[in-house]
C-alpha cells in the first residue's frame, strides 16, 4: 500500500531510516503524515482519501499480528464507510524494530 501512496518500495531507505514503514511512522509522530504522500503528486490529490490510506498502512503494519485490522474491515475502510482505526503515534515495542524514532 505504501508504494503506491510513497511512490517508494518499502526496503527504501529513507534519511536513517531503513524501512518505508518506519520513516510514514515517524512522520506520524511528528504529525506531519501527509508529507509521505508521493511528492511527484504536486498536491492533486484528495488529502483525507491519503490521510485515511496512510492510517490504514500503519494499522496493518502493526507489530501484534492480532492488533492488525480484519479482511473486511480494511474493505470497509478502503471503501470510506467505516473510518480508519486510531493509531498510537509510537510503534508498541515488539521484536527488534521500532515504530518511531
């Protein structure tokens, strides 16, 4: 999902970070999403369309596997008739990676 919003390949690394994931995470944090969003777009995109994609990746990049959305819900969510889920600014510590710097 992120390739197609980033316009990136998620093994992208991006400034010190190593993932894709890890970089829409931190921009997250810092409340600055939208900067993910593919600059090649030159803004002509619908921001809350993107906001909701963006939201969408990092529920399901989720580092619990059960915290991760459901099939259908992500079909509801890509659909626009249910919102996207909340989604904490900071990676829940899991393994060796973390969500945000």
């Amino acid at each position: 999902m992120y390739q197609v919003i980033c316009g990136q390949r998620p093994w992208t690394k991006i400034g010190d970070f190593q993932l894709l994931v890890d970089w829409v995470c931190y921009l997250h944090r810092d409340r600055r999403l939208l900067e993910a969003v593919d600059g090649r777009l030159g803004g002509d995109y619908i921001a809350e369309e993107a906001q909701r994609l963006l939201f969408l990746g990092l529920a399901c990049s989720h580092p619990i596997v059960s915290e991760r959305p459901k099939t259908q819900a992500i079909v509801q969510i890509l659909s626009g008739s249910v919102s996207p889920p909340q989604v904490p600014p900071f990676k829940p510590p899991f393994g060796g990676r973390q969500w945000a710097r």
